[in-house]
C-alpha cells in the first residue's frame, strides 16, 4: 500500500517511514500560514505592548499587514478543506474501495474502519495516558509504547480540527462585517472577535510550548527534529516515541534480532 | 408687429424671472439663466461655427468663479435680450475685493507674468511676435475648473507649502496675508490630531477614575481600547475611528458632542445605524450593525454573552495549557530520576538492569 519502504537503511543507520511528500508540504504550508497569521494578529491583540508597533510595521504596517493576514488565513482554511477532502479520498481508496470489491462492505465493517484509523483516538490511547501518569508520578519504570501515532500527536492533529471552525468563520465575519450585517446582527461581531482573538491564543501557546517542546526543545530534540523535511525518524527517536510500531515494523521486516532495547530519559528498558 | 414682439419677450422674461428665481445664481442680477440655462441654447456664428450658450449650473456653483456676478467678466452685457457678447477680458477687475491689499481683484499679474513669459506677444525689443494667433491667451490653457479634492504636494512636510504658497503669493502680494491664510485655511482641511491623540484627550477625563464617579460615567476608554477600532489606532491607522468620528454627526461641528440620551446625538440609538454606516465606515452593512456593542465592559449582568465566552475560553485555556505544561514539567524531571519507583522491588529491578546495560553506561545514576 505504501510507495515508500517502511524501513530504510543507509550507512547502516536504520530509517522508519513516516510522512510522504505531500503530507509535508501541508505542514509546511500549514505552519507558513499560522506564523504569518500570529505575526500580523499578536500586535493587534496587543497594540499597547512595546514589541507591538515594531512588529506591526515590519510586517507591513496598518494597510499591508491586515491582507498579509487575510490572505494567510484564506490559504489556511483552504488547506484545512484540502487536508479533509485528501484523508476522506485516501480512506475510500484504501481502506473502502478494496472492501467493496471483497463484498464485504456493510454499516459494522464501515464504522469499523472509520474507528481503526490511524489518526482516530482509541482505547490504547487512553491507557497510554494513564500509564504516562503513573510513569511521571514514580509509579512504574517503564514508559509507555506507543504505536505509530502517539495520543500526543492525535491531540496535536486535532488541535487545527477544534481551532480552525472557529478562528476561520470568526475571521470571515470579522473581515466581511459589512456584507455580513445584511444576515446577522451586529453583536455577533462582539462574538467572533471573542472567538478569534482568544482562539488565536489557545493556538498560539499551545503551538509555542507544547508542540513545540515536542519538536524543538525536549532535549533528544533539540534544536529541530528533521522528520518534517525528511519525511523520517531515526532508529532512536522511533524507539523513543514509538516503540511498540518500531518493534512491529522490526519483525515484519525480519529483523527481530536487531531490535533494541526501550530507552527514555536514560534509562534502557528490555522489549 | 415688432412692439407686439417686444411685449412678448418682456412678459416671458417676467413671468420666467418670478417663476424660476429660486434656482438663480446669487450673482446673476439680470437672471441670465433663465435663458442660459436651457441645454439647447445655441446658434450658428457669423463665421459658420457652432456656438453652445447652455451653462451647467451645477458645474458652475462648483467653480472657482461661482461668486462673480455675470456682468463682472461679461461687462458689455447690461440688458437682455442682448446682442452677441464680446471676448471675456481676464484682465479686467471684477467686483470681488483682494482681501491682503483691499483693491478690486484682476488677473492683470498673472496676465503680465505671462506676457513676461515665452508665451507672450512681445519680442524683448517690443516689437510685436509672428503668427499672434498660435499664441496662448488664458481661456486656451484654463477652462472654468472645478475644485478639486485637497492636493498634497509630494513630499512636503507639516507646515507652510513652498509650492502651495507660491500660488497664493501670485496674487496676494503684500504682507504675510498669503502666509498666515493659507496656514488658516490648510489647517482647517487636516486634522490637526492624530486618532491616537484624540483618544488621549478624551480620556485625560474619561480615563480619570475620579472624574468619572463623581459624573457617574462608565469606563470608555478602557471599553474603546478593547476594540479593533482603538486597536488599528494604537498601531498607527488613521482610517479607523477614534471617539470623534462616532460621537459627533457626520458633518457636524466637533465641538458639539451630545449625550447618547439626546435625540440628535450620533450615538442615540436611533441614530447608530447611520453613524456606523457614515460614509468611509460601514457604508455597505445594513443598520443591523448598529446592534454591535461597542463599549463591552465583560459585566455578568450587562454584557452575559461575552462574560461567558470568556469565561468558556479562558477555562479552556487554562485547562489545555496546564495539562501539557504539567506534564513537560514532570516529564523533563523524569528524566533526572529515571529508575526511582516509589515501588521498592521495581526501583531495584530498574537499578540492577541500568547498572547491567552496556549500551548506555554514561548514562547510569
């Protein structure tokens, strides 16, 4: 099903697929837009703040920076309705498609499928959290194991499916305020600007130091993981972040004899 | 037949000049629209060319002109019907004072800086110049202009318009009467504050705690300063609104800022509608905007809506954000003890297998 090998290796040093080319470009498109759209919104969140109006005229002054940012949150609500319309298209064709032709489509075997997807927080997710609690807090000594998408990385991904409906509608009506007074009344503009601005600072944090701290300054990371470039995680991180999927996708490629030990935080811990 | 004739046009004229004298011009003692007025109003000249006699009025009342009488330029005309009209001289003086020398008015300079000039009829040595007629006279350069918007020379600073003021000075000779008219006139056309300075005055009072009980006034500065509108201003906009723009009436004088509670203020709610929809505002939206609320104070009983979707907001924040920052926390301190187990059979396990491992030694306790 996959274009790309599930495990490469070059000079020795293992590879662990994760995301092709176009998943990447997304994000890049993705984080272009919130970035642009935090610098063109934060000083206008916070105009009496002194880093404020430096930042507002570099990022094109009152008459540039409102269409810098208009234009950022287009391409992203764009994207947000591509990125639906791609995973909806690649689950018919995967998973769907192949069952319909087996004859073995129906309502069960459907809503089954939309529960086994990768992105789609399961039963394993919720005993990961409690055993990551029970890790932190000196319960055990054993981290959890986690499959090819972390509970952590489900949040992360539906982080834009909660934020985006309501910073991107809220936006709309906030920059076609005329047009929408002929179909709503005026305080739904007191609404929407709740919305957005206070979105905007969910998002903006949570991205600051949670994602963040997961990609750039958690120490095994630091400066900058490279799977968003590459499109690959090393041998350490898989087996750091995803171990129970390293140790699958070790076996299935007939290399169970080279599966390493669990390490976090300096400790090892035997599979 | 020709007596008959004369009554004729004579009762016209009266029953026109009774009829119609609410659309006259003010200067126009002979009422020389009443026929003037009519698009159609032409002939064929002597020498075969079409002549058009109809005057726009509307253009006209927009013209710098618009206060001479008729008779000033077209001095020959002291009755009608009359006969053809002579060539306009410009350089004759018309009624109008020039107001820095108090003399009649004339164009008579500008007709000798001209005369001065490559475009006059004269060689230096005053001998008359060849082919007179290709040279200018003032209607071939000037029609009768309309005033247009203000014009900012380019790249002039605050202050007396070199270029400006050469214009006025081309007339208005003596004295510093040009100066100080022009700073009279240009600093009536631009606003003298900048948005951000006209909030800062309005709430050297409404900002002042103390004022403010003592009049029973709500906090509108800090309220305004929660809006987009005061929001673009602090960054520097001068397009959106400061306190003025929706306090007063769109062309009414600034001085006169009512109490939303008095019918002709521009903030009395059946006035809204038409001051956010005030030209270069709203101008689009329907009067449903009017319904927004500009001054929110985030009251539990005045304003439920936004305290709640703040509150809402706010929990959710506050929820997400010390969930994961916990969790950074513990996990970061996590890895200072990374084989502590408050269970002693596993904290020993973990020990004794740390101690064991030969792929990470550096990193034992």
């Amino acid at each position: 099903m996959h274009k790309f090998e599930k495990l490469v290796i070059r000079d020795g040093e293992k590879f662990f697929y994760r995301f092709s080319i176009h998943q990447r470009v997304q994000h890049i498109v993705l984080f272009t837009c919130v970035i642009l759209l935090a610098l063109t919104g934060f000083p206008l969140r916070h105009p009496e703040e002194s880093w404020s109006r430096p930042l507002y005229d570099f990022m094109g002054g009152t008459e540039i920076a409102p269409m810098v940012h208009r234009f950022a949150g287009s391409i992203l609500l764009f994207l947000f309705v591509y990125h639906t319309i791609y995973w909806i298209v690649l689950f018919m064709k995967n998973r769907i498609l192949p069952l319909k032709r087996a004859g073995k489509l129906t309502i069960g075997s459907f809503f089954q499928q939309i529960l086994s997807m990768e992105m789609m927080p399961n039963k394993k997710d919720l005993y990961d959290i409690i055993h990551l609690w029970k890790y932190l807090l000196y319960f055990t000594t054993r981290p959890p194991r986690h499959e090819r998408m972390s509970w952590r990385e489900k949040f992360d991904y539906f982080a834009p499916y909660w934020g985006i409906p309501i910073l991107g509608p809220a936006g709309f009506v906030l920059w076609w305020r005329d047009e929408f007074s002929h179909i709503m009344p005026g305080f739904v503009l007191n609404a929407a600007y709740i919305m957005h601005t206070d979105e905007a600072l969910l998002a903006v944090l949570f991205l600051f130091f949670v994602h963040w701290y997961n990609v750039h300054y958690a120490p095994e990371k630091f400066p900058a993981a490279t799977v968003w470039l590459t499109g690959y995680l090393t041998e350490d991180e898989m087996i750091h972040e995803h171990y129970a999927e390293y140790v699958k996708v070790m076996i299935e490629m007939g290399r169970e004899d080279e599966i390493k030990p669990q390490h976090f935080g300096g400790a090892t811990y035997q599979w | 037949m020709a007596f008959l004739q004369r009554i004729g046009v004579i009762s016209v004229v009266l029953f026109g000049a009774l009829t119609f004298t609410h659309q006259v011009n003010a200067g126009d003692e002979l009422n020389c629209t009443m026929c003037h007025k009519h698009r159609g109003l032409s002939r064929i000249d002597e020498n075969g060319k079409f002549r058009l006699f109809y005057i726009n009025q509307e253009l006209f009342a927009n013209s710098p002109h618009r206060r001479n009488r008729c008779s000033d330029c077209h001095t020959d005309i002291d009755r009608i019907p009359h006969k053809p009209a002579k060539k306009v001289d410009c350089t004759q003086e018309c009624h109008l004072t020039e107001p820095s020398g108090k003399k009649k008015f004339s164009h008579k300079t500008i007709a000798k800086t001209l005369s001065d000039s490559a475009h006059g009829r004269y060689k230096w040595d005053g001998t008359l110049k060849p082919h007179q007629q290709d040279l200018p006279d003032c209607k071939d350069c000037h029609d009768q202009p309309l005033y247009r918007p203000l014009s900012f020379y380019k790249g002039e600073s605050p202050g007396v318009s070199k270029r400006g003021i050469s214009r006025c000075k081309s007339c208005h000779t003596i004295g510093d009467f040009a100066e100080s008219f022009y700073e009279h006139i240009t600093s009536r056309l631009h606003k003298s504050r900048t948005p951000r300075e006209i909030v800062r005055v309005c709430a050297k009072c409404h900002g002042d705690e103390e004022i403010r009980e003592r009049h029973e006034l709500d906090d509108v500065v800090t309220s305004y300063k929660e809006t987009f509108h005061a929001k673009m201003i602090e960054l520097g906009s001068e397009r959106t609104p400061d306190c003025l723009d929706c306090h007063v009436v769109y062309g009414e004088n600034v001085h006169l800022i009512e109490s939303s509670e008095v019918a002709t203020s521009a903030t009395y709610p059946n006035n809204l509608a038409t001051t956010c929809r005030t030209a270069e505002c709203h101008e689009k939206a329907s009067p449903q905007l009017a319904s927004f609320q500009t001054h929110v104070t985030y009251s539990r009983e005045k304003y439920p809506m936004q305290f709640y979707m703040l509150l809402f907001f706010k929990g959710l924040l506050a929820v997400v954000m010390y969930f994961f920052l916990a969790l950074i926390f513990l996990e970061l301190l996590r890895r200072l003890f990374p084989c502590f187990c408050w269970n002693k059979e596993e904290r020993c396990a973990a020990r004794a297998h740390q101690a064991l491992s030969h792929d990470t030694p550096e990193d034992k306790l």
